[in-house]
C-alpha cells in the first residue's frame, strides 16, 4: 500500500481507504475486525465512517477495533455529520446544534478524543454557510478535529464554503468526498478540475458503483441471489437506478480489460480511478474477507495507456450544456 498527500495538507493517507459502511449491515463485530485487520495489514491506515451508518452500529464497531488494536495515533479516522441520527426538528442538517451534539456521540462511540477527518456529508441549503464555516473552525481550533471535509457538495457550493472560510481566515475544506465511478463521471464535470485548482484531496465513493462493477451482473441474466441486487437492501443500487446501456458498455469493456490482465472486474474498475491524477483514494467497502482481498488486488499493477483510453470511450457521455459548449471553445492544455 503506497501513502499519498490529502490535497495541500501534509497528512497521508492509504491509496486505498477501508469504507465501513457494512459494520452492522452485512458484517458484523467479529467480520468487521477481520476486514480491518486485513486492511491494516495491507498497509491501509484510513477508515471512512459516519453517524448515520447502521444508526451508529458502524462507528461503535471502528471504536471497539480501535481501542483492541491500540496505536490511535497510527490510524486516519474520517467520519461525517448532516443526515438524521434522531426524530427531533435538530437531529439533521449542518447548524451549530446538530454539528456539535453530532462530533460529541461520534467520538463517544468511536472511543477517541479527535477525529482526523471531519466531513459535512452533504451541502445544506438549508443553514448559512457560515454558521456551519465558523462552527467547524472552532472544532478545530479546540483539537477536536484535525481537518475538514465537504462530501456530495455541488461546485458552487464548495466554492462557497472555500471563499467563506479563507475571507473569515477559518479553517477550511481540504478535501471532497464524492460519487466517481466508471458509470458516474458527472463529477468530472466541474468538481475535479476545481478540487485541482484549489488543492483539496478527493476520496471517491461507491467506485465500484454498489457492486455493479464487480462482474457479478450480466446483460439479460437475473442477478445473484446473495447480490445486493437479489436481496434488494438498497434502494439506490436496484437496476431502476443503475442499469442501462452504459451500465453495460461499461461492464463489457471492463471485462476485456480484466481477460487481459489476469484480474478480476472489481480490480479494473478501482485501477481504473487509482490512476486518475485527481483522485487521492477510493473508498473500498466489503462484506467478507473474499471480497476485501479481490480489491486489494488493483495494487501493485497499472493499466496501459491504451487500456486506460478505452475505458475512458466506453464509460463517456455527451456533455450537457454549457459543458459541452467551453470544451468546444477552450484550449485542451
């Protein structure tokens, strides 16, 4: 496992982050120790959470690994604040109120005295941005928290937090936390180029766009049964929200790919964003040990140019406008 900067900051992180979002849903404690183990022992040091993650069961899992393995200051602990943790009027969003009461039962549960990475798990319309700016300064100002992050934000809105912060001399974002896959390439758009020019890292999740690009699923064939597709436990991967002919294209083009390599579906698709020059890390998640050890197998080996290229013509669509109308008009270097 190679180690690379989070944007501007000097912290390092693994190419590769462990995503716990199957600790209580999927796996559980003693499932959920082995994978952190085996990721540990691949070299990984950063683990992806959040409050909202099977109702805290996942940042009580993380906590209890962590306080077995030791070692606190070893390990980058990312998690994130803005969806429901209750049924109060308070309970959601990015105010002051719910930022705080959130950092306070997320370090409860996770056993530690600071977060290393604090991120706003999706742009709030709803609250001033410099409420939620000048609160999370604060919480890094007290040591709570080591670094800020936005996730799910839109261009504009980053932007916004980013001139927000540095006009009030805040702490602010260091990095986006975004959906980047070879069937969502809509953060490309706007988001990526910005995070370049303004030097936040990304960590992208769902690469392998809720298991549709591990291989398991097949044009005009049912899906396995043990699938999250079979056993239909999300909403958002059921073939209403991710198939269509690209879904295919892409997984097609990714199999002649894997044929050539030797590799498996699941590692092409993350070599795949691994070699993006704006991506710091994709988020891996897993249920079983089998599944952590396939996408563990995308290191070590890079795809050809060539490779990288079809990929790239199989997964693009035509940009929208006014996209399409500054990629026309623009010089390309």
């Amino acid at each position: 496992m190679e180690y690379r900067f989070l944007g501007n900051t000097g912290l390092r992180v693994s190419e590769l982050v462990l995503g716990t979002q199957t600790f209580g849903w999927g796996a559980d404690q003693k499932q959920a120790f082995a994978l952190a183990d085996r990721f540990a022992e691949s070299g990984g040091n950063t683990f992806d959470t959040a409050d909202i993650y099977n109702d805290g069961a996942a940042e009580s899992m993380l906590g209890a690994w962590l306080r077995e393995r030791g070692e606190r200051d070893r390990w980058v602990i990312a998690s994130k604040v803005f969806f429901p943790t209750g049924q109060g009027p308070n309970d959601t969003g990015l105010s002051r109120k719910h930022i705080l009461a959130g950092v306070e039962q997320s370090l409860r549960r996770l056993g530690t005295d600071y977060l290393d990475l604090y991120q706003m798990h999706c742009w709030d319309r709803s609250t001033p941005v410099e409420e939620t700016l000048q609160c999370l300064d604060e919480l890094v100002r007290s040591g709570k928290v080591r670094y800020l992050g936005a996730s799910n934000y839109t261009a504009s809105g980053l932007m916004k937090a980013l001139m927000t912060s540095r006009m009030h001399g805040w702490s602010s974002f260091v990095s986006l936390q975004a959906e980047y896959s070879l069937i969502v390439r809509s953060t490309e758009w706007e988001l990526l180029p910005m995070c370049a020019q303004e030097g936040l890292g990304v960590l992208a999740w769902s690469p392998l766009a809720g298991g549709w690009l591990t291989g398991k699923y097949r044009r005009g064939q049912p899906p396995p049964p043990e699938s999250r597709v079979g056993r239909q436990d999300r909403w958002d991967d059921q073939p209403e929200q991710r198939e269509s002919e690209l879904t295919w294209r892409v997984i097609e083009g990714i199999d002649t790919v894997a044929g050539a390599q030797g590799g498996s579906a699941a590692q092409v698709a993350l070599r795949w964003l691994l070699q993006k020059p704006a991506v710091t890390a994709p988020i891996v998640g897993a249920r079983t040990l089998q599944q952590l050890n396939d996408n563990l197998g995308c290191l070590d080996w890079e795809m050809t140019a060539e490779q990288m290229q079809e990929l790239d013509r199989v997964s693009a669509v035509a940009l929208p406008y006014p996209y399409r109308f500054v990629e026309r008009y623009t010089r390309k270097s």
